[in-house]
C-alpha cells in the first residue's frame, strides 16, 4: 500500500508534471500522405512510410531497417525513457513487489525417456525455467535458460524434446522475438552442445532410434512449409515433405506411441496427415486421406490402430472414429 499511493503522488505531482512539461517534447511524426484503394474505398494513411518496403527483410536481419526510421523510433524511444526517469526506482520496486508475490511454479515433468524423468523448474524471482534430469533420487542440471538469457535484449526457449534414448535434449531458441528458431541439441553424456537448423518454425522430433533429427523450415514469410530430416549428430539436410499451398501450413509431431511421425498440412478449414514409422526415418511419408476442402481431421495412435478426430460426413461438433495401422 505504501508503495502504491507513492506512485499516485508521484503522478499527481506537479513539479513532475511541471518539469517534463518544461524539459521534454515528444519528438513528431512526419506526415506523409499515401492515397491507398481498397475494395473501391478510397483511405489516406500519413504514416504509411513508417512500414518498411524491404520488411521481410528487417524480421531477418534488423540492420536492414531504413535509417530515417530507425531514428525515429529511437527518438520514440528516448522520449519514454526521459518520461519515465523520475520513477525508474519506483518501477523498480514495483516489479520486485511483484514478482515476490508469484509463487514458484512446482516442478513440471517435460519427459520420461530411459529411466531419466526430465523436469522444469522456476526458480523464485526468475524469469526462465532451469531443466533438470533426474534417476534414483539424483539430480542433474541440464539447461538453465536464464544463463542463456545473460546479456541478451531478448530469449525464448521452447519445443524442449528428449531422444528416446534420454542421451539428447533439445529445444527451440528465439533471441529476436521474431520467431525465428534456432534448434540447440545438447549431448547429455558428453555435454557438447550442437546447434542445429536456424530457419526452424520450432516443432522438431527425433527417430526412434534416435540417430535422425525431424524439424519443420520456416520460409521467407515466416510459414512452415518443409520437414527436412538431417543425420544426427550433424549433417546435410533431405527434404522429406514440402507443401506447395501457400494457404497451408505445416505441423510435426510424435505420437504419444512413439509409433509414429504425424505431418500435418492445414488451414482453418481444411487439413491433410501424412505419417511415418519413427523407427523408418527414411522411409517417404504415407498419406491417410486426402484433403478435401471444409473437412478436418488428426490422428493419434492408440493400441493397434489410429483414433481419429474429424467433421468428416457434416459432424460440426467433430466425432471419433477409429482406423487399423494398415
């Protein structure tokens, strides 16, 4: 409560008010008039040059942005830092407040595999994860994200996957908020740390024997449209499957068998699943039922056959269905 009606004070003040007022002036934003036609409607953007053309190119590489608009966001940027300066150890003290009053999260299992029980687990006052393994009450660290995150603007961890053989962990890094991945596989009996694929969209599987690595390529528009399959621990890269419907994209997974590598094509009203023995990595996808425009449908593998979740024959609210492996 102290701290709070501290803020409002500080607010309220108006030798703050005053001296910001005094001091700072927001910086201005040129007009530039863009005459836009769209669906026989005739709009005026003034702001429409603060878009880059080249905008594909800047989610790849920041450097690329134009100069001119750089600068005005900095100058953006620099204004809101001013603004704020009076109470930078107030909003300090507001986010340690906060953050004592989340409760750690409990540990959370992410995988078992080969006798290892794979666990997240936030520390008090952290903001990422630390990845634990653990056997026979022993405890081993395997990731701390928030040691990666040192120096960084910005870092995002996800998509951790363990090998069926518990000796490979691996995760998905983005450090541009852009979400472009890179794949990390760290080698849990010798601790060396490959990095792998840096188009990645995120999702990526291992073989069931563990010697192939399955990911998903993310395209210049920032679409999964590929699955290469790349040797393990390091290799070229074969393409597996690649869609050609830019309306379409891509999705991999595991079955919770461990049986098999689903591929899934979709959009918001359509989809289309192609599998794959994961004990076959090289073996070609097989298709199970080819797209047919408003039906939708996935799979999981259960016992000796698949369940299927569909409106497939006008089920709006989606039924359950079951098909045999063949």
């Amino acid at each position: 409560m102290m701290i709070r009606r501290e803020f409002l004070a500080l607010l309220a003040g108006s030798a703050l008010a005053g001296r910001i007022q005094a001091v700072l002036r927001p910086p201005l934003t040129a007009k530039r008039p863009l005459r836009i036609v769209q669906l026989g409607r005739v709009r005026v953007d003034d702001y429409a040059w603060l878009k880059p053309a080249n905008w594909k190119a800047v989610w790849r590489d920041p450097a690329r942005l134009d100069p001119e608009i750089r600068r005005h966001l900095e100058d953006e940027e620099g204004y809101a830092t001013e603004v704020l300066a009076p109470i930078e150890g107030l909003r300090r003290r507001l986010a340690k407040e906060m953050a004592g009053w989340v409760t750690p999260n409990r540990d959370q299992i992410v995988a078992r595999e080969a006798g290892w029980t794979f666990l997240a687990r936030q520390p008090a006052g952290a903001t990422h994860p630390r990845y634990f393994r653990a056997r026979n009450g022993a405890e081993e660290l395997v990731l701390d994200v928030g040691a990666r995150a040192a120096g960084l603007p910005f870092l995002s961890v996800s998509d951790i996957t363990v090998s069926p053989d518990g000796r490979l962990f691996g995760w998905a890094e983005d450090r541009t908020g852009a979400e472009k991945r890179t794949l990390f596989i760290k080698n849990l009996i010798t601790g060396h740390l490959l990095q792998g694929p840096t188009d990645a969209y995120g999702d990526f599987v291992f073989s069931a024997d563990s010697r192939w690595l399955l990911w998903t390529w993310r395209d210049a528009n920032s679409r999964p449209s590929r699955i290469y399959r790349r040797a393990l621990p390091g290799g070229a890269d074969t393409l597996v499957y690649e869609e050609s419907d830019p309306g379409f994209l891509l999705h991999l997974s595991m079955s919770n068998s461990r049986r098999y590598v689903f591929m899934r094509a979709f959009n918001d009203v359509t989809s289309e699943v192609r599998l794959m023995r994961s004990d076959r990595a090289a073996d070609p996808p097989v298709l199970v039922e080819p797209r047919r425009e408003g039906v939708i449908y996935s799979l999981e593998h259960w016992g000796d056959g698949f369940v299927v979740l569909t409106n497939a024959d006008g089920a709006l609210d989606f039924k359950l269905m079951r098909a045999p492996e063949a």
